[in-house]
C-alpha cells in the first residue's frame, strides 16, 4: 500500500468504533476494526484504505523546513499529538488518481471529527481542513498534489534545475528539466504541471517516443539515469536526496534544450497591455447596465454564460499581487455578484478553479458572454445584450 498521507491532530485518544463507523460506513464503505485502538480498515469498490493510529507522547513540537503551507496549519502541526497514517491501494486498472481521492475522502473524515492538518509526505505539503474540503469538492489542481523545485546546478544563464515532488502518489515517476534561465521558471513550471496531470489521470506520453504539446511544441521523456549524464557542468552532488528515477524532459533530439517548448507558455505570465486593459475597463463600464440587465431576463434554459473578471489578491513568494481572473455569473443582487472561478490564479492555490466566490460590481474590469460553449466576440455580445428574453 502506499502510505503517503498523515493527519496529525491535537487528541491523544484516538477515535473511538462508534466514531468512526458513524463517520466512513455506508453503503459502498464497509469498515473493519483493527486489534489496535483507532486504526481501521476501509473496502470499497474503488479502493482499500488502511488507517493506523499513532500517540505521541508529547507534542511534535517542530515542523520540517521543506514542508509548505501556512503558519497556522503548521502551528497545529506543533501540536499534533496524535497521528493516523493512511495507506491505499486500488484495484488493477483502476486510474491513478482514484486511490488519492478515497484517501483524502478518508482525511476528510477524520478532519471531520478531529481538529488537525493533513500532511502530504510525498509532496511536502501539510494541508488545513479548508483545503481538503475543497480539493476534494472542486475542479482537480495538479499544484494541490505535487511540489516543484528549484534549484541552481551551475554557473551561467541557464542554471535552474527544476524537478517535482508527489507524483509518487499516482504511482508515476517525479519529472525534471534542466538548464532553465530565471525567466522561463514560470512557464518551465506550467508546462510541468500540464505533464504532472497527464501522468496522474494515466496519460502521460511513452517514453523515449516525442510528443507535441497542445500548443504543437515537440518533447521526450527519457530515464534521469540516462539524462544526466549528458549534462555538462553540473555536480553528482546536486542530486543528493534524489537518486530516484525521474522522467527528465528534452527536446525531441535528446537535448536539454527546451527553449521552443516553453514559447507558448512564457505569455501566460506577461502583463496585459496597459492600453487593453484601460479599453476593456471601459467597455465593462460602459455595457454592465446592459450586461446586468440581460442577465436577469435570461431564460431558463438558454445556453448563454455571462462571465466577468475582476482583481483578487494572491501571495506567491509571499508578497500580495493582485491578479484578474475570470468567474461565471451565478447570481446577480444589487451590487453584489455571486460567481464561480472559471481559471485559478497562476501561480498559487489561494483561489481555485470553481470555487464559489463574491465580488462588488464596480470591481468589474471586463465582461464576456458565450454560447453553447463558444465565447461571444463584442458584436456578437452586443446584439444579445439587446435582444429580448425569448419567448
């Protein structure tokens, strides 16, 4: 099985039978009491989960400097006395990502019952009670499973050595790509992150075979062991702590050049023209009356999606940036909008794909419509913004 999850809590006692039959048995879940005192065995079609309680005799008392997360979660990690281990393993054929969710359907549970956090040893990751509920309810995030990391390997303009932690959870190699400058950090890692959901839902290219990329740039995956000995100026010590295997990513001849595959990603990350921005603040000044309106005499079943954007606040490295993103409208009252993320911010996880989420209307910069999937252009957005309800 693998064991790749342990919530800690503050109680020393572990949960009684009664307490965790009422919070994991029905009809799908059957639970099977181990001899030891709040460890458990959960069966079900999509999974088997086993739960073994630890007590500590004092408070943990430290947290490892790798581990990311917040301040508070980590407090509460200090103060864990009381740890349950979970381990999974799925059926044969099953996808990959189907034994991680019943085991942190499982943290939930004991969350649930238990004040603590969630910390994820693969990834190096402790996770609060609110995360798990909401990566459990919302749109699935790659960045809630996996860790990258950075790390110079040499002198130059190329030096970062970028390589993921978690993907052990899925049952796939970590991945890896090298020789990157400080400027495609962000796309190296976007790229990476496609890859690393790939690998997780068992898509993931063949190795040693090139792939395109939705954006039509051409890679490979080939062995670690075999691509780093090809990597000039770069010490054996840097790899101290990772002597695993990892999927190394290089360009279709074999060479740690990805310069082309990461084109497409660097304008992810480059700022709006101010001028656009100004023209689209104004546009949504100008038609939210319209907008607003047209919203309310929507019907029922026409399949017309009213999105806006506005600013939010997020904290990659630690400092506040404010980054627009995109919600559809959901409801609409006085001056309050009530909508759903339909992207998540770049570079964290503070505001996840659909996740519910309220706005004023005067922080508005943009508006959008589509139709049956298909997003609107402004002429087209106009005549329906004019056009009556339909009978």
């Amino acid at each position: 099985m693998k064991e790749v999850y342990i919530v800690a809590t503050e109680e020393a006692e572990p949960l009684g039978p009664e307490a965790i039959g009422e919070a994991f048995e029905t009809d799908e879940v059957t639970v099977e009491l181990d001899e030891a005192p709040g460890s458990f065995l959960l069966r079900s079609a999509e999974a088997e989960i086993a739960v073994r309680f630890e007590a500590l005799e004092a408070p943990l008392g430290w947290t490892p400097e790798l581990l990311n997360g917040s301040e508070a979660a980590h407090a509460r990690l200090r103060r864990a006395r009381g740890l349950y281990r979970l381990g999974y393993d799925t059926p044969p054929g099953s996808q990959p990502t189907v034994g991680v969710f019943e085991a942190l359907w499982c943290a939930r549970g004991l969350l649930e019952k238990r004040e603590g956090v969630l910390v994820d040893a693969s990834a190096f990751k402790v996770h609060e009670e609110e995360d798990i509920r909401e990566i459990t309810e919302l749109d699935f995030d790659i960045r809630d499973h996996v860790t990258l990391h950075p790390v110079p390997t040499a002198p130059g303009d190329a030096p970062l050595w970028v390589h993921s932690h978690g993907m052990a959870k899925f049952g796939q190699h970590d991945v890896e790509i090298f020789q990157l400058s400080e400027e495609d950090l962000l796309p190296a890692e976007s790229f990476l992150h496609e890859l690393c959901t790939d690998l997780a839902f068992g898509e993931g290219p063949t190795p040693r075979i090139p792939m395109e990329t939705s954006n039509g740039e051409a890679f490979m995956l080939v062995s670690s062991e075999e691509a780093r000995h090809g990597i000039l100026r770069v010490s054996p010590d840097t790899f101290e702590g990772h002597e695993g295997e990892y999927w190394t990513v290089v360009s279709p001849e074999g060479r740690h050049t990805t310069s082309e595959l990461l084109r497409p990603y660097r304008s992810r990350f480059e700022q709006e023209d101010p001028g656009r921005s100004e023209a689209l603040a104004s546009q949504a000044a100008r038609l939210r009356p319209a907008f607003k309106a047209r919203f309310h005499r929507r019907g029922l079943m026409e399949p017309l999606t009213f999105l806006v954007r506005a600013p939010f606040e997020t904290h990659p490295e630690g400092e506040a940036v404010q980054e627009n993103l995109w919600l559809e409208v959901l409801a609409w009252e006085e001056a309050r909008i009530t909508g759903k993320l339909v992207d998540g911010a770049a570079q964290t996880t503070e505001w996840r794909k659909g996740a519910g989420v309220e706005i004023d209307e005067d922080s508005v910069n943009a508006v959008a419509m589509g139709r049956d999937g298909r997003p609107l252009d402004d002429e087209e957005m106009q005549g329906v913004l004019l056009a009556e309800r339909p009978s």
